[in-house]
C-alpha cells in the first residue's frame, strides 16, 4: 500500500472522527467521507506503521444513509465533517462513538441515547471567521489554509450577512489587518469583534460602519482588539468597546445573560434548553442535592437554574467577564442562593475542600477535560454525586475511569447533538458514590 494508490474497501464502522474504517491486508485504513457498509474505492493520502489515510474516491455501493452534500464548500471546509451523512446516521455515529469510547476507555458499558438537536441548520449563535490572504472564511481541514466562505449552513441568517458584508470590504481593501470576525446573534441583534495584525483600528471601524449601514434592522455591539501574529487564540486580545450596547442579552430557561465576546456560552441555544432541562430533571431526582458546586460555570446557565433546586450553589469560573454575567443574571432574577467565584476550577475546588460540603459537583471542563489537580480537588470534596458535562467522549471516558478508582460508579450518560454536521457530541453523565444510589423516580 503506497500513497495515490486506489483501492477497492468495504467499509466496516466509523473512526472517532467519523472517518469509514475498512481494513486492507491486516492493515487499517480510515476513509474519509465514507460512510459504514459502503463499498469504495478510496485513495491513499498517508501510510503510516499502524494505519493508512484515505479519501472516498468513488462510492462503489452506496448506502442508503448517503445525502447529496447541501454545502458547496464541504469537504474542503474543516468547519463540518459529516454532511454525506443522513442526519439518523449521523445520531447513530454519535451515540455510538459515546458508548464505544466509554467502554474502551473508561471501562464501562452503558446504553447510550442521544436528543436530537432542534435545529440541523442555521442553529449556531455564534462564529468565529478567519481572514487570510484576501479571503474570509474557516480553515481547510488539518491546515491554516483559509476556505472562502460566502454562506455557512450552520450558521444565523445574521452571521451569513456579516460574514457577505465583510468578504466585500476585504476584497475592495486586500492591505487591511483585519485577521478574524467574531459574530454572536440573538434573533434581531449581534456582537461583533473584529480582531486585526497591527494596533491600528482604521479597518475595523470602517467595516463595523459598512456592516452596520447594511444591516439597519438589527442591533450591533462593536468591539475592536489587536492581536500578535503568533498567537492563534483571536479573544486572548484586550477587546475595547467601540459602539452599541456592551452586553448581548441571551434568555435561557427563564434567565437573561448579558454575554461580552470572551463569555463563553453554548452555540445551539434551543439544544442547550432541552439539555439544561434533562440536567435540572437529573438533580432533581438525587436524594441529596441541598448545596451544589458548579466548575467551569462559565456564564453560570447550569448554576442558576440548579438554584432553584437547592439550598444553595457556587458557580466557580476562571474568566472574570463570565463570572461577571453570572453575577448580574442572578441579580436581576432575584436568586438569592448563588454565590459565584472567579478562579481556577481545580484551585477553588481545593480551597473549598477545607471548609465546606457539596453532594453534587457539577463540572462541564473544555475539550481536553480535567486537569489531574481538578480532578484530585473534586475527589477530596467527596460529594455523592458528579455530573460531568462533556463535549469530547475520550476526556470523559478518562475521567470516568479516574473516578471509578475513587468509588465512583456511572450511573447514566445521556448523549446531545449539540453540534449537527460535525463529529462533535455533547454527553451529560452522573456519576455517585458506590452504595449512594437512592435516586428517586
């Protein structure tokens, strides 16, 4: 097997990345845009000691889960993966790659079901656009190559005029700094960050003016930062307010976050409402949820309404901006119970250890899921019960394994397809102590 070789392969499953795995010769080749029990014939982009890369060259058998591609820019684009894949397919995939990870590498079996997402398009609130070399859009898989982009199907109608608006400026002023777009909306208003190369904030005001004059029914808020060319996170950058209201006002489960850009927030509003309801049915049914302690809280939108469930929650959040619109969104609805704590999850956890008692934690880490002295701050807590809200599988698994080693048991893990079109999956799992498992119906 040589790279440009063609190969006939039957497919037999799907890689994590949602890759067709067929096997060649003994050898494992995971075939990209191939979909499970295809037949293929597939080119070898890399052979490595252990496996083979591969693209669907031709389908030889299609599947009946194959779609025609709604996207002009798939695959070139990085920004999804699985749109040759019905939308059924693509919940299986994802329930399954749940299931599989946590058995082989958390060491447990659990039946996994997923929710589908309310919305399979235009259900993103927020972008982040990349401008390169004249071009805006997202990056090619696996390089910094910069796909143009015109209309992204995951994104709000607002974002796709933004990101037009802004592909014009760029191409009538190729000499500008301009280097990322961020956008997030809610319904008939938007915030906008754009972010250049250089401190000068000439070109940033003047496309804010060419997307605000094009779009007069909705309302912006305009930040401007400037960021050093080798750093490849755009919001690290000091952000200065430049016009329209500071704050974005979001309404989830009947509380109003007033987000700035650096607040992270979950992008699929109406999937993060069933989720947030599946995770407040969850506690609910705990015999033991009196205080809570919420880490990585972010914007506190599992906080506050787990605080209407217990005597008392603390939300803890290492970005002051979020922490700062926990602490009004409590304010403004009168939740008297919360107390919000900026800091690291694992430092606030361990200073917490030694003078107070939690019987749920509730943690929802980044991707690359807790950091060991997290996790050994959670396990000194000894609370009854975990629930761990995760948006990559293998972290969670990891976890869940290092949590079994303290005597904790997964009693369910339910999946959400947060992110339609991608191999992403959001997973909400409960974890309690062994012989803690009085959980009312």
């Amino acid at each position: 097997m040589q790279k440009n070789d063609i190969l006939n392969l039957t497919i037999s499953g799907y890689s994590s990345e949602g890759f067709g795995v067929a096997r060649c010769d003994g050898q494992v080749v995971f075939v990209r845009n191939a979909l499970d029990g295809e037949e293929v014939a597939a080119k070898i982009l890399k052979v490595n000691k252990n496996a083979a890369f591969a693209i669907t060259d031709s389908v030889l058998s299609p599947s009946a889960e194959r779609v025609t591609p709604d996207c002009p820019h798939f695959p070139k684009c990085g920004g999804c993966g699985l749109r040759h894949m019905s939308y059924a397919e693509q919940l299986r995939f994802k329930a399954q790659r749940v299931a599989q990870t946590l058995e082989r590498i958390g060491g447990v079996k659990a039946a996994v079901e997923i929710a589908p997402s309310p919305q399979a398009n235009g259900y993103r609130n927020k972008a982040m656009f990349e401008v390169r070399g004249g071009a805006i859009g997202f990056f090619r898989s696996g390089s910094h190559d910069v796909v143009a982009v015109d209309d992204c199907r995951l994104q709000s109608g607002t974002a796709n005029r933004v990101l037009q608006i802004s592909a014009e400026y760029i191409q009538k002023h190729a000499d500008c700094p301009i280097r990322n777009i961020f956008v997030r909306t809610d319904e008939n208003r938007a915030q906008i960050a754009v972010i250049t190369y250089k401190r000068d904030r000439r070109g940033a005001e003047a496309l804010a003016q060419s997307i605000t004059e094009a779009m007069p029914g909705v309302e912006f808020s305009i930040f401007f930062g400037a960021q050093d060319g080798r750093n490849n996170v755009p919001l690290s950058a000091p952000l200065k307010h430049l016009s329209g209201a500071r704050e974005l006002p979001i309404e989830l489960c009947g509380f109003v976050y007033a987000t700035e850009p650096k607040a992270f927030f979950q992008v699929n509003k109406p999937q993060t409402e069933q989720m947030l309801g599946y995770i407040t049915q969850t506690v609910s049914a705990l015999p033991e949820r009196g205080r809570i302690l919420d880490l990585y809280c972010g914007c506190g939108a599992i906080t506050l309404p787990l605080s209407r469930l217990a005597e008392s929650v603390t939300g803890a959040e290492i970005v002051p901006e979020a922490i700062a619109v926990a602490k009004r969104a409590a304010e403004n609805a009168g939740v008297q119970n919360a107390e919000f704590l900026c800091g690291d999850a694992g430092d606030v956890a361990e200073k917490l250890a030694d003078s107070a008692k939690f019987d749920v934690v509730v943690t929802d880490p980044p991707r690359k899921g807790l950091l060991p002295e997290a996790a050994a701050a959670i396990i000194a807590l000894a609370p009854k019960h975990i629930v761990y809200v995760s948006c990559d599988p293998a972290s969670l698994a990891r976890d869940v394994r290092l949590f079994a080693s303290a005597g904790y048991e997964l009693v369910s893990a339910q999946a959400f397809d947060m992110f339609p079109g991608t191999m992403h999956v959001e997973t909400v799992a409960l974890l309690t102590q062994k012989g803690k498992l009085g959980i009312s119906e």
